[in-house]
C-alpha cells in the first residue's frame, strides 16, 4: 500500500519507551504517568501531512512530542525507543519499514533536519566552508574544488557577509546566528524535498531569531522545498507557517489552516495556548494572560491526556479517547466537548 497525500504523512504513529530506562533529555523533559506492562506510550496515535511546497507548523508546550516526532521521521529514535504502531509515509514510501541503508540515502538529499543546538551540530575542528562543501562531496559526487566553491556560494545566499573569509573560520568563530546560516545553508545544501526545522533559534537573540525565521521562508520559495516547522511560539506560526498541528503529551488535539486555527481555535488546549501570549495590541487593557493549570503533564491518562489539567473536562474525557474529526475546512479537533456542543 502506498500514501500519496502530501509529500509527508504520518498516520497512527505510536512510540513506546521502557518506563525503567527513560531518559528525561531524550524526550524534551518528559514527566510519565503510570506505566503499563512496564513501557510507557510517549508517542500515541500520532497522525498528520506536511504538503508539498509549503511551510506546516508543529507547536506545544516542551514534553509534547515534537522533537520525538523529527527523530522518529528520521531514524534517529534513542535505543531503548521502539515503535509500536504507524506508518510514516514519504513520497510513497514508509519510512519505518526501510533498513538503515535506504534511510541514509534518504537523509541529506531528500530530507534534511536542522537541530536545536547549533554549535553541537558543527564540527569545531573543521572550518565551516569545508563542512558545507563536504555535503556537496557526499551527496551530489563534486570534486573538493568544485564543492567548496558551491559551498562559498550558498553561504553567500544565505545573508553571510564576505561569505569567502567566514568560509574559512571555525564554528566558535561566529555567532550564534551566523552558525544556523551555515547550518541550513548544509542542509540545503543537496536541494532536499523535506526540511525538518526543530526550533531553530534556540539561544539567538530575537532580533537575529526574526532573521533566520525570514531566511526559511525565503530559503522555502526559492527551492519549493516543504518545511516542517517545530516550535513553541505562537507568533512565529502566525507568521510563518500555512498549516498548524497542535500538540500535547504525544497526542494530536488540533490541526488547522493558520487563519482557522487562530480565528476559532476548537481545543480547550489551542485556546489556552493561545490566550497565554501577552497581546500588544491590547496593551490599553490590563494584561490578562489565561494561565493553564500547572499539573504535571502525564502521559497515563486512558482518554484524552489534557484531561488533568482542562477546565473543561467532563467525565468520559478521563475514560475514553476522543477521536479527531473534522469541524470545519481542513480543521480537525480531538475533543468531547465539541461532541456535546454539536448535539445541543
């Protein structure tokens, strides 16, 4: 069976870690609930499409499964990972279903991932021009002349002044925002079909953050590449992205066109998300900035996992999973709530 709806769709993708063997800093500063059978689902019935030649928004809270999600996309699930369930379809294909031999002709020159820690990326003994170049080397077979000057070029694209001399400096040479320009400029690199961006200005200054969020989207409609975009901010995706997917504690609530999403956000979650950003346009009024409760996040909860923390819970919300379904165009929720509301 192939998926050709978008270029990357993740259908019912479950992930389980041993509950014995988690590791806080491998899964954004997880904190579990009960455990079953000694493993805990991190990852539950994860389902969305990035579409072709487009920008999609992956946002929650730290502990909701974002970055699990890139790295499962990627085959770069931890050790003691394992997935349980799904598919994740690219370009016909299912990536959990290719051995690590078709997946590393996949990375690189089909889809390419930007990682949060920038430095941690680079390699310091190597100077940045000839990390660039060495990706034209691997992935498109240039001579080392031939790549390091594509590699000088595309640093230059990529708003680097005297692109030529920074070719030749080491990586804590630069500044933070100079290294995610050499960074995606690596990632670009090899022109990839999918660009996995997860929250690429960690620790950049928000002068520079804007910066590197417009280069992405310049970087998008020069190449038509698509971008998964994974990040907590909110203004960001308004900005940025077409479509959105909401997320929490591995569990999808909402998924929607950017202008739906934040003119009618359906999820008692998205709503509290979105009433927790200080609007500046309504600055005249006293600031009011809706709190959500501050339980811990808990992935034990058999019905939907925002249970313990929503002011809205009703009783089948802690027994039974609500299923996402569709409630306007292209916008889809996973709330009991919305059941009751369209019966009344």
């Amino acid at each position: 069976m192939k998926q050709d709806h978008g270029l990357l769709r993740i259908e019912n993708l479950s992930v389980t870690f041993p509950s014995a063997g988690l590791v806080l800093s491998e899964i954004e500063g997880l904190r579990t609930g009960p455990a079953r059978d000694g493993k805990v689902t991190i990852l539950d019935e994860v389902s969305f499409a990035v579409g072709r030649n487009e920008i999609t928004g992956l946002v929650g809270e730290s502990g909701s499964g974002k970055t699990l999600t890139s790295l499962t996309v990627m085959g770069f699930l931890p050790p003691s990972a394992q997935v349980t369930g799904g598919h994740v379809w690219f370009q016909g294909m299912d990536l959990l279903r290719l051995g690590e031999g078709e997946m590393q002709r996949i990375r690189g020159q089909q889809i390419a991932m930007i990682f949060q820690s920038t430095r941690s990326a680079l390699n310091p003994l190597m100077r940045v021009g000839d990390q660039v170049a060495r990706a034209y080397q691997i992935q498109r077979g240039m001579s080392p002349a031939e790549a390091y000057q594509q590699a000088v070029e595309i640093l230059g694209r990529m708003d680097i002044p005297q692109a030529e001399r920074r070719a030749r400096a080491y990586p804590h040479q630069l500044s933070g925002g100079m290294c995610q320009r050499v960074l995606i400029a690596m990632m670009i690199a090899c022109e990839p079909a999918l660009l996995i961006a997860d929250e690429p200005t960690t620790g950049l200054d928000v002068t520079i953050q804007a910066q590197i969020f417009e280069l992405i989207k310049d970087v998008q409609k020069a190449t038509e590449a698509s971008i998964l975009l994974i990040t907590h901010d909110l203004g960001v995706i308004a900005e940025t992205c077409r479509y959105v997917v909401v997320m929490y504690a591995g569990q999808v609530m909402e998924t929607a066109p950017v202008e739906s999403l934040f003119a009618r956000p359906l999820h008692p979650y998205t709503q509290r998300l979105l009433q927790s950003v200080l609007r500046v346009d309504r600055a005249v009024e006293i600031p009011q900035v809706a709190m959500i409760p501050s339980d811990e996040v808990t992935y034990g909860v058999v019905g939907c996992r925002f249970a313990p923390r929503c002011s809205l819970v009703l009783p089948r919300c802690w027994e039974e999973r609500p299923l996402i379904r569709e409630w306007g165009p292209e916008h889809w929720a996973a709330c009991h709530r919305l059941d009751v509301a369209n019966c009344e």
